[in-house]
C-alpha cells in the first residue's frame, strides 16, 4: 500500500530560497531542501513492526528493498522532497545562535488513520547546518538512538519512535572522545517518526532576529496542526499554547525520573514542542542512585544536565521559549503565570510519582519526609535504582526490617550489612516505611502490582546497549535482537531473562561507553 503523502510543513511554511547544499546562515525560512547522501551498500540491521504499522507500512513491505531503498536516502520516496530544518538554541545555558538540522533530513510527513507522522533520516549527510561535519553518523550512537527510542516508549515515556537502524556500507571517521584520536567506523542510518520534530528553539530562531512574522506563522501553523484543542484566539491562543507546551514538558520530565533516565544534552535545541524525548545522546539510566550524575563527558566537570537538575533545566528552557513567544503575546504576566505554574505542578506531581514508587495509594502528612529521607539515604552509598525500587514491592505489612533489609540487599553495590556507617540508617529508614505501611489498607497484591507498573524491571543500562554495539561491529546483532525483545516488556519478570535484572558490572565502571560518553556520533 502507497504511503499517504502529505507534506504540510514544507508546503505551508516558508523554504530557504538558496537550494544549494552549502553552510551558511538561513534567513526568512523554517528549513532548507537537501538530498540526502547515497550510500554506497546499504543493509538491514534491524527494524520496528510496531512502528511500521503506525504509519501504514507492513512487515512485508517494510522488508523489501524498495523499503531499504527510502529508509537509507538511496532512493527519494515518490512526490517527496526532503528537507532539513532550521532553528536556534541555548547550549549549556549559552546562547548558541543558528543551529538546525545538521545530520537529519526530514524525508516527508505521512497521514494513517487521521494521525499526521514525519519521517527522519539521523545520519544521511550534510545540510546546510551541518557547520563543519558531515551530517553522517556512525553505528554505535544509531544503535543506542535505535533502542533507546523504543525502550522509552515500552516504558511509557513520551518519546521519538525509531522506525528502522541500517548499516550503510560507508565508513566514518570519528574522534569518539574528542581527545585527538579519530577513528574509522562503520555509518548507520536511523529512521525517527515523531508528530513532528519542532523544536523550542525553532522559535528562539525568529525571535531572536527579531522576524516576527515568520514567528507567528510557524505558531499559527504548530497550533493549527498540532494543538487543535487550542481554540483561544489572538494573545490568548499562544498562552494557552505555551500553557501546553509547559505541561507535557513537566510529564515528561516526571517520567525521566522516575525511571532514572538522564538525558545528557537538555540544550533548548533538543526540546520537542511534543514534550517528548528526542535527540538521543549521551544519555544514559542511574546504576547507583546519585542525584549529582551525568553521563555526558562534555558536562561532567559542571553537572548542568545532571539527574538531579533535570526538571530545574526543564524549567530554565521552558522561560527561554517564553521569552521567544512574548513578541506575539506583548505581556509578561501570563507567561510568568504558566512558568509559576510548573513549579508548583512539578511538587505534586512529583510527590505524587514518589508515592506510587514506595506503594503508597493513600496520602499522609509524613509522606513527603518518608520520600525526603529516602533521597538522602540512597545518597551514602552506591544503590542501583532500579533494583532498589523493584525489590521494595517484595516488602508487606507483616516484613520485618531484617527481612526488609534482606530483600533489597542486592541492589546495594556492597552489602549493608558490611557498612556499618549506613547499616543503621537504613534500618532506621526502613522502620519508617515498614509503619507508614500499615495505614495502607490496600492488599498487598494491590501494591505490589502498583509499585511493579511504575519501577521497571529492566531498563537499557549503558553497559548493555556497549554488549549490542561490541557484538554488532563484528556484524553479530544477537545482543540487539535480545535487549530489543527485552526492552519491549520492561515490567515484566521475564523468568528467562533474569540476567539483565543486575547491577552494572565491575568491568563496566569506568569503560568508554558504559561511564564515558560524549556526543560523538
């Protein structure tokens, strides 16, 4: 079946009148056309059904070379002409200026079943933002990008979906850690499919030269197509916009962390209008429970984008696209209003996230200092999160602490009951839940599958999506089959895979890949 093509952004919005493929700055324009990169021999590495069923497409045609073909850039999808687009951006809270697609070219939007899709190629060549790189990217970043976006969704976190990964049969030369040894590597191409891949600072573009016509078409338009609950009109409709924009932000960040996720690169450039999760970098999940990590090399001496500052950066960037919508809106008070807004929302409703972690249906006054002391205990020693949280729905009213100690023993790097400077702490924590517990008057089965829907059994740790890659670039995709079947179920106990349910392994401490990653790709 033929896709619906419909390519609403490129056709309504103003294009870059130059068509050529050189860098330089772009003026008066949301994108610029470019074709992406022939490769020289592309080949299947892996693909999503789910994904492919999403937008009209069958496993069966989906394994076909014509379906290769688009989904590498050989081939151009009939009556489609791709695009690359155009934006600005805050990075490490600095202001950067004129950013854009520099290794995504949009290949066209796609309507199945009334729900609009666009299709992105990550690491197909250069386009005219690609400043002094190639746009290419290389296995190693597709294969995280290709499993993180799926794992993300399984889990229930707004996300980008990855359609397809394909090795293109070209190599790429990278300086991994950017200490001055750049290497060969095997490229790979992505598919992303997202509602669509605008951007905060696809906004802060316009706004901050000032063309405020083109700052109001690109909103007109988002609303339009995007936010069609919106039925404000004039100022009211961008309040009411950025009012939206600020709320499925917040649940996104609730859900990073809840789960333990860290970005890696909370630049305004790589926030979706969506608040869904996009660009996957330097990313990675907590193994021990520090509010201080970050798994992005580049930010490791200041810790911007580290777990613990995660809703405040959300925040910090949520006030720069404020500052970049206020043009159409001429008011500052309403904007404060909405900023003021998250502040409070994120308390509760981060309050409320902790809660259902620890298995608590009803509300009491001590919660909060219950969650309070929790964050600090977890702190004094190394405590994988994720083994923490899913072994505490194994306690009931009738545990007691040895047993509660016992039960999440293994989540600890060193046993606590070798730390004689936490062992009390901990049994002093844990008499406080053990109590706080018998006010529940839920059962315990009820609990425990609440605590057992929210803390995930198995998360994409970086040492494991490192075992995909190292099997992968000896063209072995066993490992990224396996995590993939796995990640599908992450709250499951998977009785077979029971091997992934651990804490990071010795030799992964400090390898590259696993504790190091920059934004190489």
């Amino acid at each position: 079946m033929p896709l619906h093509i419909e390519n609403r952004f490129s056709v309504q919005l103003p294009a870059d009148t130059d068509e050529s493929n050189t860098t330089r700055q772009v003026h008066q324009a949301c994108f610029s056309y470019v074709t992406p990169r022939i490769p020289s021999n592309p080949s299947w590495i892996h693909y999503s059904k789910d994904v492919a069923a999403l937008i009209g497409i069958t496993e069966e045609e989906l394994q076909s070379d014509e379906y290769l073909n688009y989904l590498s850039g050989k081939i151009l999808i009939q009556d489609t002409k791709p695009y690359a687009m155009a934006y600005a951006g805050h990075q490490f809270g600095n202001w950067a200026g004129q950013l854009g697609d520099g290794r995504a070219i949009n290949l066209t939007e796609v309507v199945y079943e009334n729900n609009y899709y666009t299709l992105q190629l990550k690491g197909a060549g250069s386009t005219p933002y690609s400043r002094r790189a190639d746009g290419l990217a290389v296995l190693r970043s597709s294969i995280r990008e290709h499993l993180c976006s799926e794992a993300m969704h399984y889990l229930g976190i707004p996300t980008t979906r990855s359609l397809s990964l394909i090795l293109t049969g070209d190599e790429v030369l990278r300086d991994m850690l950017y200490d001055g040894h750049p290497a060969l590597e095997k490229g790979a191409v992505v598919c992303r499919v997202a509602p669509s891949f605008i951007r905060f600072g696809s906004f802060e573009l316009f706004a901050s030269r000032n063309d405020v016509t083109n700052l109001k078409r690109l909103t007109d338009f988002t609303i339009k197509h995007h936010f069609p609950q919106i039925i404000g009109l004039g100022k009211q409709q961008y309040i009411e916009f950025f009012q939206t924009i600020a709320s499925t932000t917040l649940e996104m960040i609730i859900h990073w962390q809840r789960v333990g996720f860290v970005h890696g690169v909370m630049n305004t450039d790589n926030m979706s209008i969506h608040g869904i999760t996009i660009d996957y970098g330097p990313y990675g999940w907590l193994d021990d429970f520090n509010l201080n990590w970050t798994p992005n090399t580049t930010d490791r001496e200041h810790g911007r984008y580290r777990y613990g500052n995660q809703p405040e950066i959300a925040l910090w960037n949520l006030y720069q696209l404020a500052n970049a919508l206020y043009p159409l809106i001429d008011e500052a008070a309403p904007l404060e209003a909405v900023l003021n807004q998250y502040k409070a929302d994120y308390d509760k409703q981060y309050n409320a996230m902790m809660q259902s972690k620890l298995g608590l249906l009803s509300a009491e006054d001590t919660d909060a200092l219950l969650m309070e002391e929790l964050v600090q205990t977890l702190q004094f020693e190394e405590i994988d999160m994720t083994l923490f949280f899913r072994n505490l729905s194994k306690i009931n009213k009738t545990t007691t602490i040895d047993e509660a100690l016992a039960l999440i023993e293994n989540a600890f790097y060193n046993s606590p009951r070798l730390l004689e400077n936490t062992n009390q702490l901990w049994a002093d924590w844990m008499a406080s839940y053990l109590n706080r517990l018998q006010k529940e008057t839920a059962s315990n089965d009820n609990r425990t599958a609440l605590m057992n829907s929210v803390n995930p059994k198995y998360v994409l740790r970086n040492y494991m999506a490192q075992l995909a890659i190292d099997a992968a670039d000896k063209g072995d995709y066993s490992v990224l089959n396996e995590l993939y079947e796995l990640l599908q179920h992450p709250y499951d106990e998977q009785t077979n895979n029971e091997k992934w349910f651990a804490k990071r392994p010795d030799w992964a401490r400090n390898k590259v890949g696993c504790s190091m990653l920059s934004c190489s790709s």
